[in-house]
C-alpha cells in the first residue's frame, strides 16, 4: 500500500499558530520531512518512533535539492509510510507546494494540502498592522522580493506601486534597495509608511517603522536578517496609532 503524503503548513514561528489538523498529522506521522522555517518545538510533536528529516534551504545553502526532496517524498511514501512535508508558513504561498503536489499527482501517490498561516499574516497581527483597514487599504498583495533581478519572471513593479493598496514583501531583504529603487522609480511615494518584521509572530520578532524612502538606512542600522518581510502602504500607521492608545491606557490605570 502506498503512503499517503501531507503537505502541511506549520504557520508563521510562534509554535501555537499551527491548525488542529496540522498538529494531528505531525503526531501521527511516520517521516516528517522540514524545512529551516518550521519551529522545532513542532516536531517534539512527533511519536517518538517518527523519523524527523531535515531539508534545509537557507538562502544561498541548499541542504537538499528541490529534485531530492521529491524522490525522498516519492520514496517514503511508496514504502507505505505516512508522510508529512512540513513548512514554515503555508506550503501555497511561496513554499513550492505546488510543485511538490505535482511531483506526487505524476507518480500516482495520494497526497492532501493543508494550509498554514502564512508569515505575511502572522507577522502583520504580531506587529499590530492590518494589511487592509477602512479607508485606507482596500487591497493586499503577496510578492517575492527574490526576483528582482531576473528578467524573465520580472515582477511588475510598474503596476504593483499603483494599483495595490499594500504590499507584502516575502524574501526582499537583500534586495531591499532594489525593490525601493524600483517603486520609487514608478512614482510610489517616498513617504508611504514601510514597516519591516523581522522573525514575525516568534519571540524573537523585532519591527522598524518609516517610510519607503528611509526604510532601507533602518534597516541596516538594526542590522534587520532574514525572515523579515516588508510592508509597504498606509495601514502601516495603523500601528502607531494603537500603540498609542495601548499606551495611553496603560497611563491611564498607572
Ligand atoms: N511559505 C512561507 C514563505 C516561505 S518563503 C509562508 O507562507 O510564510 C520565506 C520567506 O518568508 C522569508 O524570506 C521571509 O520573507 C518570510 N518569512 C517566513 N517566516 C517569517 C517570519 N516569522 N517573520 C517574517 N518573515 C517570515
């Protein structure tokens, strides 16, 4: 018989972001295969039996190619076992579980998706910036900063500066001056509020505010490393302003 495989979403960092069914999976797995971004306090989830692999992927430090990961997966999954394909975030957005999916569809084996919280919205709560707000953001969009530089899978800055409200920036920080180079150029303002999350919805989160046209000289004074994600558009202020109010509140019963 041969295994089933789960491509599952372990959420955004803090541990508790995982969904119920994710969470049974990985107790009930007898591989689990993770990736650098999944909190290891998930995978002291596992039967104690469970064989835990990991896949690596740093940038720029392959621990196992694309390819590898799926003849591993192909691999476990034929020997009967119940596989789980855990990642950080959600497995759809940004976290090639798409092509994983297809690597198994063509070989026949069965496999279910189950979503995650992905960082771009763990990270925006943990920072206190809702990514639409009345008034304000009518629209979010998700967008890889690691592209940048290669023409044909150009991302379209032109029309992402004008036509989304906010933009989430996954993968954009060693890129991080390119990307503001490249709105700026198409007309975004250099005052629309920019906020970079650093190991968002974790407890090691650090966040730095300001605006499209400064962000890149914060960033580098507070050092900001990857996982980070930017956002940039006018909810940003959001922020603040509660941070304010929960402020003023505190005061207030001080
Ligand atoms: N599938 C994942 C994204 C993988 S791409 C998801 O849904 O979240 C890796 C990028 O995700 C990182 O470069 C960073 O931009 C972002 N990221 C992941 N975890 C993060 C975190 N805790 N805080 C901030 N950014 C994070």
């Amino acid at each position: 018989m041969t295994g089933t495989v789960h491509i599952v979403g372990a959420g955004p960092g803090d541990p508790e972001l995982i969904t119920v069914k994710a969470l049974r999976l990985i107790k009930e797995a007898d591989v689990i295969l993770y990736d650098r971004l999944v909190n290891e306090q998930l995978l002291a989830e596992a039967k104690p039996e469970g064989q835990l692999v990991y896949c690596g992927k740093s940038p720029g430090a392959h621990t196992m190619s694309q390819e590898q990961i799926h003849r591993k997966l192909v691999e476990y999954a034929m020997q009967g076992k119940n596989v789980v394909r855990l990642k950080g975030g959600d497995p759809f957005i940004f976290g090639r579980g798409g092509e994983e999916a297809l690597a198994l569809a063509e070989r026949g084996i069965p496999y279910e998706v189950v979503p995650g919280i992905t960082s771009a919205l763990g990270a925006a709560s943990a920072a206190d910036i809702p990514l639409t707000h009345r008034g304000m953001s009518a629209s979010v969009a998700f967008v890889t900063g690691s592209r940048c530089s290669s023409p044909e899978t150009r991302i379209r800055w032109d029309l992402l500066a004008h036509s989304v409200d906010t933009l989430v920036i996954y993968m954009g920080i060693t890129q991080l001056e390119q990307i503001r180079t490249e709105l700026l150029m198409h007309g975004k303002d250099a005052d629309t509020p920019t906020a970079i999350v650093e190991n968002g919805s974790t407890d090691q989160q650090r966040t730095v505010t300001g605006t499209l046209g400064l962000i890149h000289k914060q960033a580098a004074a507070m050092k900001i490393k990857n996982p980070a994600l930017i956002i940039i558009g006018a909810s940003v202020k959001v922020r603040e302003r509660l941070n304010l109010l929960v402020m003023d509140a505190i005061h207030q019963v001080g």
